[in-house]
C-alpha cells in the first residue's frame, strides 16, 4: 500500500510564501546597514568627516539598545521595534510618527501581521539629522 499523494494545501504555500519574503526583507535591510557601516569605516580610515558622524550614530543605537532593555520595548534579532516603542524612545507621539511616515522622512517596515517597525539605526540617522543648536 502506497500513502496517498498530499498536495500542499494552498493557505500553507501562501504563508511559507510570505514567511520567505519577510526573511529575504530583513536579510536586504541588514546588508545594506552593514554596507553602510563598512563605507563609514573607510570614510574614518580614509580620513574623511563622515567618519565622526558614524561613530555617533554607533553611540546612538547602542544607547537605544540599552534604552529598550531598560524600558522593556521588546527588539527583534534584526534591532527593529514596533511602534509603540519607536514613539517612546524618541519621546513623540504616534501620531508625531505617521506624520513623518506619510511625509517619507522616517523609513519603516510592515511585519508579516502588518505591524509598522523601526530600525534602530534609521532611528539613530534620524535624530541625527536634526540641529543640535
């Protein structure tokens, strides 16, 4: 007696479909922030000025790190938080945060669910950015 032949259930496809492009996403955003990194790094051994605003920003999501730890704001492996936590660590409001989406001046991801995510890195270039007068 042979098992029957079972054919995959479309709904399964589909959600192995989506779990593969959500990794392939994060697997893209971690090569580009690493290839970000690295040109810092020859920036700094090149001797040119980016260097110092990437060993601020380094600063900068080393301390949202340890903000979220403190603070409980749960991070995913790839340093991405949720929302919630985004708005608490930069001290604004959700709303504060649609706004900047909307207006394309903060860059963020939607998890598989539909959950809006921020990298801590593009949290740390976008304080950055802002006048320190």
């Amino acid at each position: 007696m042979t098992a029957p032949d079972r054919r995959p259930d479309m709904a399964e496809v589909l959600a192995q479909a989506a779990r593969l492009l959500a990794q392939s996403a994060q697997a893209t955003d971690l090569a580009k922030r690493y290839q970000a990194a690295g040109l810092a790094m020859l920036a700094g051994v090149c001797g040119s000025g980016p260097a110092i605003d990437a060993s601020a920003g380094i600063r900068r999501i080393s301390a949202f790190r340890t903000a979220c730890t403190e603070r409980g704001i749960r991070m995913t492996g790839d340093d991405h938080i949720g929302e919630a936590g985004a708005a608490d660590l930069l001290a604004v409001a959700r709303s504060t945060l649609a706004m900047w989406r909307q207006e394309g001046r903060l860059p963020y991801r939607r998890n598989p669910s539909g959950q809006i995510q921020y990298s801590l890195a593009t949290l740390a270039e976008f304080v950055g950015s802002f006048p320190t007068d």
